[in-house]
C-alpha cells in the first residue's frame, strides 16, 4: 500500500473542550485525556479518529471506552449533527480486535479482565440519534469492518481494504458482523465475506453496495465533510426519525424500542402531554378536552 499518500484536511479541527455538562469530553478522571483516540469538532461536525497506527488502528477495551465517551459527547453536544468516524493515517480504518491483547475470555484491559465491550460500541452507533459516517482509507478488516458496517454511510478511499479474518484468527461475530453485512451485500456475499476470509478492494466494495461512495485517498475528507454538510441543512429530527425507523425494522423489539422512545419525545411535544404533565404537578385532574 501506498504509504507517500496523504488525506488533505478538510476543516480546522479543533479538539472538544467542553460538553452541555461542563466536562471535558476527553476526561476519564482528572487530568486524564485520551491516549487512544482523538475527538475533534469543526462547523457542526465531530470527528472521531482511533489513534493507534503502530497496530494499525486495533482497537483494545480502553480504545473502545474512550470511543464510547466520545460518541457520548457528540450525541449529548447540540453543535454537534454529524460524525464522521476514522482511523489515524492512510494506511488502516481499524484492523479490529488486537490481538496482542486478546486472552482467553476476551481482550484483557489494564485490569487483568477479559472485555468485549466493542459490542457496546457497536449499538451506540446504531442507536444515536445522529448520522455516523465511516471515513475509511486502507484496511476495514474484522471488528473495523463491522464498526463501518454500524455506521449509516460509508466514504471509501481508492486504497480502502475490506473483510473478516474471524475464522482464521479463531473468532467469529454472529450479530451485527454477518446480519447486517447479508442485509447490505446479500446473503451468498456475506457467507463468501466470512467462510473465505477474503479481501475486496473499494470499488468491489461499492459495486456491492458495501459503501456509499469512493474517492482518491487525498480527497477522503472533503468528500467526508461535503455529505456531512449537506445532512446538516436537513431537519435533524427528521434524520433523527428516519435511522430509527430503519432500524426499527432491522435491530427487532430494541429497534421498535428505539423509534417508539423517539415517538414519545414529539409527543412530550404536544399541548395533550404538556396538559398531563401540568395536572400532575399542580394536583388537579387533567382536561384532554382542550
């Protein structure tokens, strides 16, 4: 893989200092900041980036925790409508689980305790009421590839590298990893994806409808940012609406879940709740006439 190649930068990134709650995004306790990930915002746009490209960004439990606290912070920051996820450098989105940390009953973490917690990470994705777009550039392998499968849209660059290597490592993921990989690609796809342990090039990629668009690897960003901000003209809670019915459809009674809280958020909306909610605390029977 071409390593003379470099992603343009897009927008002036500024790292996120604060949340609605006054905390860092990127504190874990105090004076503690991420070592694995970067969180990012710039004109509306959070921008997630693992950090690890000596592994090519595996991610081990504190990567995922730290992603997981991140994703917090863009759901939970009103500035904030699109995020873009990302690996650091040109050559790797996520090679998935590092190995080097996996034990016996799960990747160890700092602790000694066997984690799987990139599960965690996998339905917060799908849940967050914003779009989440995969920006990949080199290798989406095993549990990367099922992260950019998580995430609503997909930008691939021209050197983007896609497939499982689960039964060849002695691991496997029965969920999100085949069912929503046989939702986008096709049933005898997905099986080829994860018996065979291949790997497709980006315009396989997108001759299957595994990614939404691809691009020369300079231009991976601005084409990033350009979808992002062209959701962010739309009604956030029309896009907020649309990915949970989708995936009410898709992710089962949890998705159904997910769509019927939503519904109940526009209803907190009308004047009948808002009468409901007025009668209780001022202890008088409701009127639902009006």
């Amino acid at each position: 893989m071409d390593e003379s190649r470099e992603i343009r930068n897009a927008l002036d990134w500024q790292p996120a200092r604060s949340r609605p709650d006054g905390k860092r995004p990127d504190q874990h306790g105090p004076d503690q900041r991420f070592s694995d990930i970067r969180y990012e915002t710039a004109e509306g746009i959070a921008k997630i980036t693992i950090a690890r490209p000596e592994v090519r960004n595996a991610f081990r439990p504190l990567t995922t925790r730290e992603l997981i606290t991140a994703f917090d912070a863009a759901r939970d920051d009103p500035e904030v409508g699109v995020i873009l996820l990302t690996g650091e450098g040109s050559l790797a989105f996520s090679s998935g689980g590092d190995q080097g940390v996996r034990g016996d009953d799960g990747y160890v973490d700092e602790h000694g305790i066997g984690r799987l917690n990139v599960l965690d990470l996998q339905l917060q994705i799908r849940r967050l009421p914003k779009p989440v777009v995969a920006m990949v550039a080199g290798y989406a392998i095993g549990g990367g590839h099922v992260l950019h499968l998580c995430c609503d849209l997909t930008i691939a660059a021209d050197n983007a590298r896609f497939g499982q290597t689960g039964p060849r490592v002695g691991s496997f993921d029965g969920g999100y990893g085949i069912g929503l990989l046989a939702r986008q690609i096709g049933e005898k796809r997905a099986k080829e994806v994860w018996f065979l342990c291949r790997q497709y090039d980006a315009q396989t990629a997108l001759s299957w409808g595994l990614v939404n668009a691809v691009v020369p690897l300079e231009e991976l960003e601005e084409e990033s940012v350009r979808w992002a901000k062209e959701m962010l003209t739309h009604s956030p809670l029309a896009l907020r609406l649309l990915k949970s019915g989708y995936h009410a459809g898709v992710d089962g009674l949890a998705g159904v879940q997910q769509l019927a809280g939503d519904a109940t958020l526009l209803y907190y909306m009308t004047e009948e709740a808002q009468e409901g909610r007025d009668a209780y605390v001022e202890k008088r029977p409701p009127d639902f006439s009006r």
